[in-house]
C-alpha cells in the first residue's frame, strides 16, 4: 500500500501532466480544495485542509499535519448567437454556435502541511488556478472566411509553497511563493490579423500549444478575535509571467498574459458547537493586465504594447456559506456566490471565444470522517446560466451577439491527518 506521505511526490507528477481549466469567477477557479469549494469558494477566515495556502497561506497554522488530494469533473456549457449581421456580399455571421466539442475536463489537487514546531507551519498546494476553453466545430468567423474549427484554450497550474508562522495561539501570518506554469492554443481565428490588423500576423492562430512560467508572492493573516470569530485577510500579487511567443501576433505586450493581482478579506462565525456560517469578498484584477483587459477597439495592431484584449473589467466575488457538523463523523457544506459582470455588452464579439460571463453560483459537500486520520469529501456546484448580449461592430457587419454560458462540477477528495 502506498504511504500518504508518497503522494507529494506522486501527485505532482500527475498534475503536471493533466489539464486544467475553469470559468466561474471570470477565468479563476472559484476555490481551491474540495471542502473549501462546498462551502462557495470560502476559506480566506476558514482554513479546513491542505490547500487553504491556495486562498490564505496564514491558513496552514491552524489546520494540523496533513495530507490532501482531490479531483474535479468541470463541465462548462458554452456557446454564442449571432443576428442581424450583413457582411460583404451578402455573407454574414449569424446562426446559433456550439463551443461544447470539448466537454469534460479534470482538475486534480494537492495539498501538504507540515508543523515544523509549535509556530511554524511549512507546506505546498498544487492545483489549477484557472482556465478558459471553447471549441467550436462551426467556426462562427466562418462567412467571413475563417477556415476550420475554432477556440482557445488557457490551462493555468500554481505551485504554492508556503510558511506561516503563529504569533500566539489566536492569530498567524502566512507567505506562499506562486509558481505558476500557463499554457495556451488558438485556432480558426485569423481573421481578425488581416489587413495590417496584427503586428505579426503569423503568430496570431493554429500555432499549437505555447507555455510560459512564472512567479509571484500571497500573504495572509488568519485569526481569532473570539474562540466563535474568526477573521482573515489575503493578497496576492501579479503573477508575472513569461510570453506567449507563438502569440505574440495575438496578445499585447508581444504575447504576454501575465496572471492578475487579487485579494479578500473573510470571516467564519461559530454560531453553536454545530454550526459555522462564513463569508469572503474578493476582488480580481482583470483589467490591469492589457491582454485581458484592453477593449478589442484600441485603435492599435494585435501584439502591439497597447494591443487590443478582450475588455474585461476588474470583477467583485461575493461568497456566503455554512458548516454543518450532523455529527461527529458526518459535516454538510453549502454555499452561494456571486461575482460581478467582466465582460461588458460591446465588448461579445471576440469574447465568443471566452465566454467567462456565469455571475451566480450554488455549492453543496460534505466530509465524511473514516476513523482517526482520514475524510473523504466531496462538492457539487452549479454556476447558472447566463447570457450576455451586445451589438457587433459595424465594420464587421453590425448586429447582435450573445454569448451564455452555464457550468457543472463534481469534486472528490480524500485527506490523512497526522
């Protein structure tokens, strides 16, 4: 029988060699760690297993040694309609588009914790950060002319290696080193670079997957102000990341797409012995990076410094959820998000690709205890669909699009305590 303390080893192995992709919260996974996304994505004020580095590495003081894995069946349903485009003669885009040619995808987890004495904390969360992924076997682009199948597809994996240190019983600090490896494929959109659009027009569509790595720091402080209140707060940085050189035609800053600084405060109330009600509120900073957040309509070639982005806005994640211990060996989780909208109406037509418009979501899990040492959990979430509509351009033929988007998933985890 493989040792608990083998899987660090085993696991990361496996994730590094398995995709990832996610779309609730804009493109950010809405939690990370099984338990955590059963109670909507909390954990700022409420760590509860290996990961909680992952949202507050202060987080790691006070949930024990400890070893956790997990894996997530994500299944987003997404796609876009097209009315009342003209184009040249008398081509036009409209039609109703599928992007489910890709349908399910796998998100494995780790989570590690080591006491190394009575104040220090050391450990590492291993899973994906976030993700996009459409894939359209009806290019919509194609009265256009645009050969093939189209789509993009993101994959985002953190490594977070962590340190908290207690400073008395009550209240920690906590620091996690973000290693973050990106990868990135486009097809079927070439159209957009003709006609001096792109400033390397040949590294803009159908160039395979590119990677990039890079780095950034998370803070956080966890705390007790009463042995019923808790509260927490967390920041990470931007995670600066290398380019994406077969994009570079395609993204501003010639192919970057650095990973957006975000941060939240959180709070976990014990109501009675049985119940825990909690809260976070996060902001993401989409728009600060110019690939994601410049409008499509800058007035600048593609890849350009100032390139065209997709237009997203810096987003607000609201999250409400509650513990229940049903009893000593039984605990049920729930909880409700919502995040506000980051793609704004006339910025649909190249967001067909990137659809990440879902703002409300429901979550159920729960932990079952086996024995002394270990749990086995498991989530459910639902993001509802939602639909988000604006006019084309009259350069491309004027009109409407609307794209929607709605997700599933299922997680299941099982974690050793020492």
């Amino acid at each position: 029988m493989i040792s608990p303390k083998a899987f660090p080893s085993i696991l990361l192995f496996g994730l590094l060699a398995t995709e990832t992709a996610s779309a609730t919260n804009g493109y950010f996974s809405h939690g990370y760690g099984v338990k955590s996304q059963g109670i909507a994505g909390i954990g700022i004020a409420l760590p509860q297993d290996g990961l909680a580095a992952a949202t507050n590495p202060a987080g790691t003081a006070f949930v024990g040694e400890r070893a956790d894995i997990g894996v997530t069946l994500f299944q987003p349903k997404r796609g876009a309609e097209i009315d009342g485009n003209a184009g040249p003669g008398g081509s036009s885009l409209n039609g109703s588009y599928d992007g489910n040619d890709t349908r399910n995808f796998l998100i494995p987890e780790l989570g590690y914790v080591k006491q190394l004495n009575s104040q220090w904390a050391a450990g590492v969360a291993v899973y994906g950060n976030g993700g996009m992924n459409t894939d359209y076997a009806r290019n919509p682009w194609g009265g256009f002319g645009a050969t093939g199948a189209a789509g993009v597809n993101l994959e985002q994996l953190f490594i977070s290696p962590s340190l908290a240190y207690k400073v008395n019983d009550d209240h920690a600090l906590g620091l996690a080193v973000n290693l973050a490896y990106q990868r990135f494929a486009a097809k079927g959109i070439e159209l957009f670079a003709g006609n001096g659009a792109s400033e390397s027009p040949g590294n803009f569509s159908n160039q395979g997957s590119d990677s990039a790595i890079g780095w950034g720091l998370r803070i956080g402080y966890a705390g007790r102000l009463t042995p019923e209140l808790s509260i927490g707060a967390t920041y990470a940085t931007r995670t600066k990341t290398g380019k994406f050189d077969k994009y570079k035609g395609l993204f501003a800053e010639q192919g970057g797409f650095d990973v957006p600084a975000n941060y939240g405060v959180g709070i976990a109330w014990q109501a009675t012995n049985a119940l825990t009600l909690a809260a976070d509120v996060q902001r993401i900073e989409f728009g600060s990076v110019k690939s994601v957040g410049n409008s499509l309509f800058t007035g600048t070639q593609f890849g350009s410094s100032n390139g065209p982005g997709f237009g997203w806005r810096n987003v607000s994640v609201v999250k409400i959820g509650a513990s229940y211990d049903a009893s000593p060996e039984l605990t049920l989780r729930g909880g409700y998000s919502h995040v506000t909208q980051p793609i704004p109406g006339d910025e649909v037509l190249l967001n067909i690709l990137a659809p990440g418009v879902v703002q409300d979501h429901v979550t159920l899990g729960a932990t079952w205890k086996q024995g002394k040492h270990g749990e086995l959990s498991f989530h459910y979430s639902h993001a509802f669909r939602k639909t988000v509509g604006g006019p084309i351009p009259i350069n491309y033929g004027g009109g409407v699009a609307n794209l929607h988007l709605s997700e599933n998933s299922l997680g299941l985890g099982y974690g050793w305590k020492y």
